[in-house]
C-alpha cells in the first residue's frame, strides 16, 4: 500500500487521507476494514474494499498486516471475513486481487481463501520507486466462495 504509507507521514497528512476515504466511503467507492489484536485493542492491518464496479458486481481487495503478525493465518482470515461481507452484504458476484509476483505472503493469502490465479497484468503498478511492475490478477466468484 505504498500510496497510504506515504500519504501518513504528517498529522495534516494523516487527516486529508482519512476525510479523502470518509468521503469515498459516503459515496460507497470504497470500504474500509481494520484488523485488530483483541488482546491489546492495536489496529494491526487493513482490508480495503475498492474499486467498487457495480456494474460487474466486482471489486478489488487490498490488504496488509504489520510484520509482527505475519504467518500467523490472521490476515487469511480477515481477508475470508471481508470477502464474506462482499458477496452476502455488498452483493457483488466477483472480488480480484492484484498482486506483487514477488509478494509471497499476499499470494499465500490469496491462494489459501480459494482465489485462483487468472492471469497477469504487465506494468499494472507503480511501486514506491517509481517503477512499473507486473502483478497476478487473482480472482474469486461468488459462487466458488466456501466461508470458513
């Protein structure tokens, strides 16, 4: 999520992004997902629902974890929660992923909640630096979703 992390760096900063997503969410263009450790209430990852095609009845996902939580099934599982939410709430047919070729944990999370691997997409992302990359376009249909 290169654009938010740099978009946090300042307070002033931190309070355009959050009044710029509060104002997406009021036209329901995205929708926002904390994940919390519940042992010490710390928001520790997100899920992001964007790119709202209602249209297609489909969306994008984003997601991240801080490193101290990773490879512990946490994000698997908020990821299945919201893809839930999606389909049952949302009423979309269709939820992708777009991700990194060398992001192994993302495709990991991907894999393990059944998304399959459609395809990639050359020079689809610009990364921190500046470059483009190619990314794995994984999808997931309403109909393949088995909520775990």
């Amino acid at each position: 999520m290169p654009v938010t992390t740099k978009s946090v760096l300042t307070l002033p900063d931190t309070i355009k992004l959050i009044n710029k997503r509060l104002e997406l969410m009021a036209r329901k263009e995205v929708v926002p997902f904390i994940v919390c450790d519940l042992g010490n209430d710390q928001i520790i990852g997100s899920v992001l629902v964007k790119n709202i095609d209602s249209n297609a009845l489909k969306s994008e996902l984003g997601f991240f974890i801080d490193g101290e939580y990773e490879n512990k099934g946490i994000t698997t599982k908020a990821v299945n929660k919201v893809i839930g939410h999606c389909f049952e709430v949302l009423s979309l047919n269709k939820v992708y992923m777009r991700i990194a070729e060398d992001n192994i944990g993302s495709r990991r999370v991907a894999e393990k909640v059944c998304a399959v691997l459609e395809g990639k997409l050359r020079h689809d992302h610009r990364t921190d630096e500046d470059e483009l990359i190619d990314v794995l376009y994984y999808g997931l249909l309403k109909s393949e979703f088995i909520q775990k």
